[in-house]
C-alpha cells in the first residue's frame, strides 16, 4: 500500500536535514539539551504558527494529542518546562541560518525565471508588554524590531534580523551582503554615507531619499521624455553633489529624481546612483518598497508574532524566525504544487489539514473516495438489454 504523508511533513519537505544538522553542529545547539533537540524544538515552533497556539500549554496538549504522526515528523512528545528551557538558551542562530537555507530557495526560483535581481530593505518594530521588562524604549514603543530584506519577485524575504527597538537602521542596512547588479530600494533612515558607496563599489544600485537637512547642488540637469507614471509624475531629473564644503563628499556621481503622487499631491524627492534608468524607472522602483510594507501588515495580522510562548529575550527571537520560516514554507509548497489560492486563505486550510493525508495541490477539494469501496461504474442512461 502506497504511503501517503501528512500536509505537515510536505511543508517541513524543504528543510534539508542533512543542513539542518550540520547548522546545529556549528552552532552547537543540541549541548545542553539531551532529549529535546533542536529538530524537536523548530518543528513545535512551526507547528504552533499553522496551529495557532496561544500558549505553552496549548501547544503543549494539540502537539501532545496527534502524537502518531511524531514518527514521521522525526520528532516525539514535548514538556511545557522542557520546552521553556530550550527557548531560554538554544541559540538563535540555528533558527536564523535555517531560514536563510530556506529562503534561499525561492530566490533561486525567481533566477532562474530571468528577473532582475530587486532587494526592499525596512524594519518594522514589535511592541512587547509590561512583562517584558528587558524591553528597550526608543522614544515610541518598547520592544524589538526586524530588519528585513525583502525580495518582491519572489515574494520572500531573503534576511531577517531581530534586534532591541533602539537599534539604527542603517546599523543593520551594513551588514547586508551586496549582490553586483542588484538594487536596492531603502528609505531616508538608511542613510549612511559610507555604506552608499560600498553599494557602488559592489557595482549595485541604491534608491532611497535624503533627509530634509541634506543640501545638494544641480551639477546637470537630464532631459526625460516620458513624465507620467503608475500613480505619479515626474517633476525632474538632475545630477546632483552635496553642497557641503566640508567633508561630507561621496566619491560617486548622485542623481536627483523628483515625483509628484497623484493620490495626495505630495513631492518625493529620490536620490540614487544609477545613471542608466529612466527617471520613470526610478520612480517605480521606489514605489515597489510599498510592497514590504504590505508584507509587515501581513505578519501582524496573521503570523503569530503579536502574544509569545516566551517573556525572555531569546524566546522572542526564536519565534520571531520560526514565524517568517513558516511563512516561507507556505509560499514553497504553494509553488511547487502550484496553488494559486491567497496566502491568508491557504494559511487557514493548512491549520485545518495538519495531519492529513492528502495531495498539498488539493487541499481545498474534498478528500478522495475510499478506493477500496466498489463504485458503481454503470451510467444511468446506458443502453441495457433486458431478457425474459
């Protein structure tokens, strides 16, 4: 009899064992854990995001409850206070390199589809409450941010970084590794003089807009033919270099777009280091970075990243990343299967499918007929022959 494996083994598929191991060794994630492996661990924090568990002892008793299916997982049952003291000190970089292995993925996809290489850069914060006292205040919550860089071809994010709410985001924009001839699309809080020309130096681009103090002298204006755009118009366009006398010099040529939006009439002035485009190019490339903003809204409303299993630090981290490793498990197995329903709908069936045993592309269909039960094969309006 042909074994068929459970919706939740097929999303787990794409997490290489083999890599996952070698990432635990490196790390040494298992030292201090004899029973309770990391494996265990990454798959209770996964299953608690298509399960929608809101607690320790939820997840503790629906994991608990479908343990005939923890063979096949790899996995077997789990303590709520083993389970708390593997989130206190397992270390967040076996779930951070996981899920560079399994974003990496998608990325590779979208290459192969021939797409230019398009990278959004923004973080979004994650109010934390009164019981996370640890928590830093950066003038406007208390919490942790996550720096992500997102990849809109593919829909997946390609980095993922969690740090305190006081962290600069141009920090964290340095510590990106640069792709030659990719672009990379970030707002004014990214500003960092240094990190502009690495950029260049990668033979990359850079689109983003200046502080309001930024003082910049027209050095040539550019003619463009075409002004009107997807929901904006350009103004002008020109070659620009700081008006400061000091030493705030780039030792790369600047290029000053300004757009109008239709929608509120405001005027965005861009700035970037790609000569080539046009300026309608680069306006829309600017009006793509919209997208990670849907992204975070995303997460908020339907990740579980809002109430935590954990108050301590390293708890928050390691489900923070589980998250966004769920989430791209969906968006592979929805492409590989070649599911076109929504993300959110898909979400909501796969918690209701866990452990069954169907095809992934059929998840919104009926399950199969039982093939051992006999079915009549006889149309009702087929000729028959009738004997006395």
């Amino acid at each position: 009899m042909r074994f068929t494996p459970i919706i939740f083994s097929k999303l787990l598929a794409p997490i290489n064992r083999r890599q996952f191991s070698a990432i635990v060794t490196r790390h040494a994630g298992d030292a201090y854990d004899k029973c309770f492996k990391s494996w265990d661990h990454l798959v209770a924090l996964i299953f608690s995001q298509f399960a929608a568990a809101t607690s320790l002892r939820g997840l503790e008793a629906n994991f608990n409850a479908n343990c005939q299916h923890h063979y096949h997982l790899g996995t077997s049952r789990i303590a709520r206070s083993t389970f708390a003291d593997a989130n206190k000190r397992r270390p967040v970089a076996v779930f951070a390199d996981t899920f560079a292995m399994v974003a990496g993925q998608l990325d590779r996809n979208a290459r192969r589809e021939g797409k230019e290489l398009l990278r959004l850069i923004d973080s979004t914060p994650i109010p934390l409450g009164k019981l996370c006292a640890w928590a830093q205040w950066n003038g406007r919550i208390r919490g942790m941010k996550a720096h992500i860089v997102y990849d809109p071809n593919a829909d997946c994010p390609r980095l993922l970084d969690i740090t305190h709410a006081t962290v600069n985001d141009a920090e964290i924009g340095r510590t990106v590794q640069l792709e030659a001839g990719a672009t990379y699309v970030f707002d004014k809080g990214y500003c960092h003089y240094g990190w502009w020309t690495a950029i260049a130096e990668a033979k990359a681009f850079f689109v983003t807009r200046p502080k309001t103090n930024m003082k910049l002298d027209t050095v040539r204006i550019r003619e463009f033919k075409e002004a009107e755009g997807d929901g904006f118009t350009v103004l002008a366009d020109a070659e620009v270099s700081f008006a400061s006398k000091g030493d705030s010099k780039l030792p790369i040529k600047l290029r000053r777009v300004t757009v109008r939006r239709h929608q509120d009439g405001a005027t965005l002035t861009l700035l970037t280091n790609d000569l080539t485009r046009s300026a309608l190019a680069i306006g829309q490339l600017y009006k793509t970075r919209w997208q990670i903003e849907l992204l975070f809204r995303w997460m908020k409303q339907h990740l579980r990243i809002r109430s935590f299993i954990g108050n301590n630090e390293n708890a928050i981290r390691l489900q923070i990343i589980a998250a966004m490793i769920a989430y791209v498990l969906i968006r592979i197995a929805a492409k590989a299967n070649c599911v076109t329903l929504p993300v959110l709908r898909l979400l909501d069936l796969v918690g209701q499918c866990l452990f069954d045993r169907r095809c992934f592309g059929a998840i919104d269909k009926p399950p199969p007929v039982n093939p051992n039960r006999k079915r009549d094969r006889t149309a009702p309006n087929q000729l028959s022959f009738l004997y006395d």
